[in-house]
C-alpha cells in the first residue's frame, strides 16, 4: 500500500469518485465523512466522522497522512443550519488548511469551481474565490483545481433523469434559465466534465511536482448551452431528444430572493450561474498532466442506463 492521503467529504458525489482512484492505486485513504462508506477493508480506508470545524476530527484524520485533497463545497445554502457559502467555502477551508499546518502535511490539493474569480456576481464564486487566497498563502504545497459542471452516476444527473423520463416537472419538457423578457435568449453555456475524469485528476497531481503552486481549469472538451446539454443528455438516457422549456432568468432570480427557491428547488447563485460562459484555458492542464478529459456524450454513455 503506497501513501495515505486525508480527504474531505469522502462520502459525497466527487469524493467517493476520488475515495475509489486512490484506493484503486492502492493509496491509504482517511476519509472525512459524514456518512459511512460501505467498504470491508478497514485497513485500506478509515472513516473519520465529523466536520470541517472539528479539530480534532481533522487532527485524527491528517496525522499521518502525506497528503490532503480538500472537496468540501456546497451549491445550496441553508442560514437556518449554519450552512452558508462564506461558512463553508472560507471559513470551511481555512479549518482544513490551519489543520494541514498544524499536522506538518504539506501537501495539499483543493477543489474550486470554473469561473470563481475575485469580482464575480454570485456568492458562491467569490467565496470560492476567497478560499482559494487563503490556500494560496498558507505556505503548503497546493495544486487549485477548477473542476466545469461535474457530472457522474448520481448528483445533479439524477434530475436531470427524472425531466428526461418526465417524472419531475414541468413533465413536458426539460427546463432552463433563459435571457431576456421571456426567457429565449441565449442562456449560458457549461463544459461538463467527468466525475471520472475529476477523480483521475486530483489523484494524479499528488506526486507530480510540476503542479505545485498552479491553479488548473479541469472542464470537458465540449462546450454547451443548457439546452443543449438537456437535448444531448436526454439522448443518451431516454434515447431521443426531449422538449426544452426556458424559464426567465429575470423572473426566477425574482422568485428566489423572494424566498420561494427552496420551494422551486433552486437559490439566486444558482440562477446567475447558469447565465455565465466562463472562459477555460485547459492547455496548462494537458502540458503538466499529458491527457485531456472525455466527451460528454461518450462518458455520459457509461452510466445513463444507471441513473
């Protein structure tokens, strides 16, 4: 068994992709997590129940580790719960990074979000935005990784199952977020990368030297409007293209800071993010790591039957 490595949210949609390219490599993995991983190796994988703002949950997790990979992130905030963007991101981050310090483990690799940058609309990208300088100071060995809309067999792919088979509203089509008055203007575009590919990533940057102290884009090769997206991915699950249906962005952004997106099951970030088209540069990550990441459709392939 080569090295063990800390990882955040071990048993969400990303980590448990991250959790099984280590263990297949045949690193020890602590995990953070807050449910269990159903696995019989013990030795092989060791859950650490707790938090981000548990020290010594972090401590018991980070000593003896060579490395950290940070995934911890939400897209849904809940003030209520004390789950919000700068709780989670930020102060989230620092938690780990301070604990990385603290442990002596220098090695640390986190987890971003295409578009973050310091002037950005949403909340969400300028939290992001704020723990990426704290790591990027913290005097550890980091590699930033800025993953597009990640896809897998779970996660958001699983509504996006449901509209395609029509068991989730609006039943008669697949909806989006649209500019302009009624909503059919261009709406933004995505570049979906693989859960797969993503794990494969972040795993790889651990013994290459040449990432240390850079900041990556990790985003698929094909760039898409929601549309699109809906049309390409219904394909593949229900085997033809579904109806999409645009919904204002005006509007919907109105709902959500009313208070009603929790109802309608989106947030405003969600709503501003989706009229972004974040401009990705993947050739530092192709000349430092010699691949690039799958297609949508051909890696949508592998699990669409699943969902």
């Amino acid at each position: 068994m080569g090295m063990r490595v800390f990882v955040t949210g071990g048993s969400g949609f990303v980590g448990w992709h991250v959790v099984r390219e280590l263990l297949r490599r045949e690193y020890g993995v602590n995990a953070l997590v807050h449910r269990k991983i159903v696995r019989a190796d013990r030795e092989t994988i060791r859950e650490i129940p707790g938090d981000l703002f548990n020290p010594s949950s972090l401590d018991s997790g980070i000593r003896g580790s060579e490395a950290v990979i940070h995934l911890v992130g939400i897209i849904d905030e809940k003030p209520a719960e004390g789950v919000t963007f700068q709780r989670i991101h930020v102060d989230g981050t620092r938690s780990v990074v301070d604990a990385a310090r603290r442990n002596g483990v220098k090695r640390f690799i986190h987890m971003s979000a295409s578009g973050t940058r310091e002037n950005a609309v949403s909340e969400y990208h300028r939290t992001k935005w704020q723990a990426e300088q704290y790591v990027r100071a913290s005097g550890l060995d980091w590699t930033i990784f800025r993953p597009g809309f990640i896809h897998g067999k779970g996660g958001f792919m699983l509504q996006e199952a449901s509209w395609a088979r029509k068991k989730a509203m609006p039943f008669f089509a697949m909806p989006y977020f649209g500019a302009g008055l009624l909503g059919l203007r261009a709406s933004g575009s995505i570049e979906p990368v693989c859960a797969l590919d993503v794990s494969r990533a972040f795993v790889d940057a651990i013994d290459k030297p040449q990432t240390i102290g850079k900041t990556y884009d990790l985003v698929g090769p094909n760039r898409m409007t929601w549309p699109e997206f809906h049309r390409a991915a219904s394909t593949q699950i229900v085997g033809k293209r579904r109806l999409t249906a645009p919904v204002p962005a005006w509007f919907a952004l109105l709902l959500a800071n009313a208070g009603l997106g929790p109802l309608l099951g989106f947030n405003p970030d969600q709503v501003i993010m989706s009229q972004e088209a974040p401009a990705s540069d993947m050739a530092p990550f192709e000349q430092d790591f010699g691949w690039k990441p799958n297609s949508f459709e051909s890696t949508l392939a592998l699990y669409a039957s699943k969902l």
